[in-house]
C-alpha cells in the first residue's frame, strides 16, 4: 500500500495481534483468540498494580524477622538505596501502564525491566518476597504476551499528561496518608531525613516518599516544558491518482483532496483512496474511501489497521447514508452531525410563486451593476491578487480563523485547480466562489468570498447563477454543502449527543449561524440528506467530535490522553 506522508509503521500482510498469547502452550486457538483483546488492559492493571505495591510498601514499616535475617545478608547502604529506589521503580511502572494500556512495544520492555528490578528492590530492602513474586509474575505475563504490545513509538508516545499525571500525585498522596498512619507513633524531628539505622522505617519512608514526589515534579515540569512546537501549516502534495479518482468521481466534494492539508492511503492497483488527517488521538478519514467497492472494503481496513499501530482512534467524518453500511459492519458506534442539502436540477425551475425571491435577486443584480461569469481555471493565476484582496475583506469581517479540512480556504495553488464563478461590477471583481465538478453528475461549490457593502442580493444571484450553469452543463444535482446540527431528532429518547446539537444549533448564533446557514440554502428547495460521524464506542464520541472541530478549525494539535 501506498501511504502518505504521515509517520507510522508500514502495513503488513499479518494482524499485529495474531502473536499475542502465542508463548502459552496449548491447542485452544478459539480461547487464546477470544482473550487476545483483554491481555493489554489486563497486564496494563496488574503493571499499575504492582507499582502501587511498590509504593506503598515503601511507605509501610518492615516486618522486624525479616529485616534481622537482611542484617546478616546486606549492609545497611544496600538497603537504604533499595528501599528509596523501589518508590521510583513503583511510580515508573505507573507511568508505564500507561503506555501498556496503549499497546507499546517500548513500554512492554521498559516494564520487564522495571519489574524485574523492582524484584530485586523488594527482596533487598526488606525481603519482601510477596512483592517480588508478584512484580516477576507480571514480568512474565509481559514476556508471554509480548506479541500483543505491537505499537512502535518512543516516551513521547506514552508520556503521561494532565490526567494521568492528576492520577500519579492521588496515589502518592494516598501512599503519603498511609504512611503518616502507619508511623504516627514517631514524632516528627528534621533529624528524621538524615537518620540511617536498621529500625528507621520512618526515615525510609519520608525519602522514599519524598523521591516519588521529586519524581512526580520532574514529570509535570516535562509537561509543561516539553509541549509540542506550533507546526507550520504546509501544502501536502497530492498524488497523481488520487487526482485521476477525484476527477472521475460523481461527488463534487470529493475534490477537497486538493486542498493539500491531508494525508493518502492508496489502494496498491492505485483505483481507489482514503484522505484524512491527524488531530489529537484521532485520525480522521474525511467521507470515507473513494474508488473501486472492492477496494475501497480493503482501504478502510487498512486505515484501521494503521491508526491501531499509531494508538490513534479512526474517525470517519461527514459520511453520508450510503458509505454507513460498511462502518456499522466493522462495528463503529454513529451519530448524525447535521444533513447535506443537494438541488435536484431536473425539477429546478425560477418559474412560479416560490421562486419570486430569486428571480427578484437576479433582476436587482443586473440593477446593481453586477454580472455574473466564469473564470476559466487557466486565468485564476493572473486574478490571485484581485481573489486575494476579496477574500482579505471578507476575512476581515469574521470571527476566528479560516476553516480547512472538510472547508476550503484561500490557497491560490487550491483554487487553480478549478474554474471560478464570479460576479463583476465595473470590471472588478467583488464575489468569486471555486466550481467544483463531479464527473458530470454534480456540481457545487466550496470557497464562496465577497467584498462587503455591496448589493444585498449578490451572493444569493450568483448562488442561482451557478445553480443555473449546472443545469445548463447537463449535471443532474448541485450540492449546496451541509448545516452543521442541522435535522437531530427532538425526540425525548433521542441520545445525549443529539439534545446537546439541538441546543447548539438553537442557541449558538451568537458564535455561528446555524439556522441562518440552512434558512438560507433552504430558499433553493433542496432535497436534504443525513451526514453521520463515526468512532469505534459511543463513549469516544465526544471525544472525536472535539477533535473534528479542532482540525475544521485548524486548531491545536497535540497528543491527548487515552478515552
């Protein structure tokens, strides 16, 4: 397969789970093929465990049989060192199951290492073999299973962020508590901290705490030093077949690959693709594959398969009812973000009493001095500066930055790649929206910009204007985009997502015009359509939906916590 740009490891011919469990001796193929899922959470909980054990057992006085036959065996230093590194080997196996629970090979290998010293660290500042049975028990459960831990990445994969790291400082102020209890009969002196003796439990304990909680700092301070750097947006180019496929494809909003902000998954007979793109944990596959049925059933697999080795969560973005059969077969949870409105051309007509409204914009346009045309895709290049300066005025009365992704923006590499509508006054250009054509069956248009202060009915007579050049071109729909929020259910059992859309869409015109944005297209009478985000659960849906905003937005990137 061919892939884009983004890092990540190569797709095999192999599931990367079919070696998990494969160190357990045994015919039943059925049984180790139903637990494979559960051996990573389960051994990313007896990891996290068994670093609370560590923990706490620093925190805890020695039991006084065990410490006496330790005399005989080791110096005092040998057991001061150990009792103070077994609180930092514990508060790392935390830190580890993390990555654990996120598949990491790296992970797995720094656990085994850690849990065997940890071994050695119970064993040495107190022989605490109970500990050490159980940390070598949960080193021998990572080297079993050692095929389920498939995902490459270094610490910077797994590093612990806010939550985790809130988590962390609960367990160390547990353990903390614990201790005070466990050694209330000792009063506290500052002469504690440097008191080295066989029976100073009390003194081991506030170093080893004291370690954990340095420790827990180091990290936090990593968090907040070492954030990601602002990436530099950059155009990403766009293969030759997928341009081949965009141009032969029927929906018009396909051609959204161009925009140069994505990344590819090509098919290996190159007939088919998938474009997406990388915000947070989510990968996100914008309409879903493009191409050949046949290949396209493989690429979505595909797609899978690699957000699964980069610990991603796979979002499918404004899918439409056609493409949801095939995500409800692999088993992704759906919600609907809002309806496309599509104009059936063959029953469009500017005759008759509902028409009255565009056939008046039409007229007062000509009126106004304003003639609608097309620009020819060869002379966008030489009108960049005029397109620039509309779009420029036009920015300069919005709120927030330019969308992107499932949008266009003003790139003029984005719109040389297409002819322009535009209207005209005086020669000048003072409206131009980029003709997006579907292989002769729809037509629609996506980066729509005009000067301000001009007739109150352009956009609306050159959105009829163009309406009329698809029909006048032979193709039989024109896609006027979608209405975010639009068309959620208001039924009293309609799920959580839905009420809360509805209360956006109703109550959110102070930040966007939700109903103003379908009050509009809804003058042109289209046929409206269902447009549906998908995730792997339903509890990863809020989730998906931040970050599907976040990078319509072109918001922050960044590595989230695991759901």
């Amino acid at each position: 397969m061919a892939g884009g740009a983004r890092p990540g490891p190569e797709a095999s011919g192999t599931d990367p789970e079919e070696a998990a469990l494969a160190g357990i001796p045994g015919p039943l193929d059925e049984l180790r093929d139903a637990l494979r899922p559960f051996v990573p959470p389960v051994l990313a909980a007896l990891v996290f465990l068994s670093g609370a054990v560590l923990l706490l057992s620093s925190a805890l006085p020695e039991e006084g049989g065990r410490l006496a036959l330790l005399r005989r065996l080791l110096p005092l230093p040998f057991a001061e060192a150990s009792h103070l590194f077994a609180s930092l080997a514990g508060l790392a196996l935390i830190v580890l199951a993390r990555g654990l629970a996120l598949r990491m090979a790296q992970a797995r290998i720094a656990a085994q290492v850690f849990l065997i010293a940890g071994a050695g660290f119970a064993l040495a500042k107190g022989l605490a073999w109970e500990d050490a049975i159980l940390l070598v028990a949960a080193a021998f459960g990572l080297w079993l299973a050692r095929g389920a831990f498939y995902r490459r990445g270094d610490w910077r994969r797994f590093r612990p962020g806010a939550l985790w790291l809130g988590a962390l400082a609960l367990v160390v102020a547990a353990v903390g508590v614990v201790a005070l209890i466990a050694h209330s009969n000792v009063d506290y002196r500052n002469e504690l901290w440097w008191r080295f003796a066989w029976s100073g439990d009390a003194p081991r304990a506030l170093r080893a705490l004291l370690a954990a909680a340095v420790a827990l700092g180091v990290l936090a301070l990593d968090l907040i030093v070492n954030r990601a750097p602002p990436t530099r947006a950059r155009r990403r180019p766009v293969p030759d077949a997928v341009r081949r496929l965009v141009a032969d494809c029927p929906v018009s909003a396909r051609h959204l690959a161009l925009l140069g902000d994505k990344e590819f998954i090509l098919s290996e007979a190159g007939d088919a693709f998938l474009m997406y793109g990388v915000q947070g944990r989510s990968w996100i596959c914008l309409g879903g594959p493009v191409g050949a049925p046949d290949a396209c059933d493989a690429l979505v697999w595909d797609f899978l398969d690699r957000a699964d080795r980069a610990a991603a969560r796979p979002v499918f973005l404004s899918v439409q009812p056609d493409g949801i059969m095939r995500l409800l077969d692999i088993g992704h949870a759906i919600v609907k973000l809002g309806e496309l409105a599509r104009i059936d051309l063959a029953a469009f007509d500017l005759a008759g009493p509902g028409r009255k409204d565009l056939r008046y914009a039409r007229s007062r346009a000509v009126r106004d001095g304003l003639a609608f045309s097309v620009l020819p895709r060869a002379d966008v290049p030489a009108a960049a500066g005029e397109l620039k300066a509309v779009s420029d005025a036009w920015l300069a009365t919005r709120r927030g930055r330019e969308k992107g992704f499932a949008l266009g923006f003003f790139d003029p590499e984005y719109l040389a790649e297409f002819d322009l509508a535009v209207m005209r006054k005086e020669g000048r250009i003072v409206a131009f929206a980029n003709l997006m054509r579907g292989a002769g069956v729809e037509m629609s248009i996506d980066l729509m910009r005009h000067l301000p202060g001009q007739s109150p009915v352009l956009m609306e007579a050159m959105m009829t204007e163009t309406i009329l050049l698809a029909r006048a071109e032979g193709y039989q729909w024109f896609s006027l985009g979608g209405a975010p929020l639009s068309g959620l259910p208001a039924h009293r059992m309609a799920p959580l997502s839905a009420r809360i859309g509805r209360m956006i869409y109703q109550r959110g015109d102070d930040f966007y015009s939700f109903g103003g944005l379908r009050a509009f297209k809804q003058k042109f009478d289209p046929v409206w359509t269902s447009l549906y985000l998908t995730c792997p659960t339903g509890r990863s849906i809020p989730a998906a939906m931040v970050d599907c905003a976040l990078i319509v937005s072109r918001g922050r990137a960044g590595q989230d916590d695991a759901d």
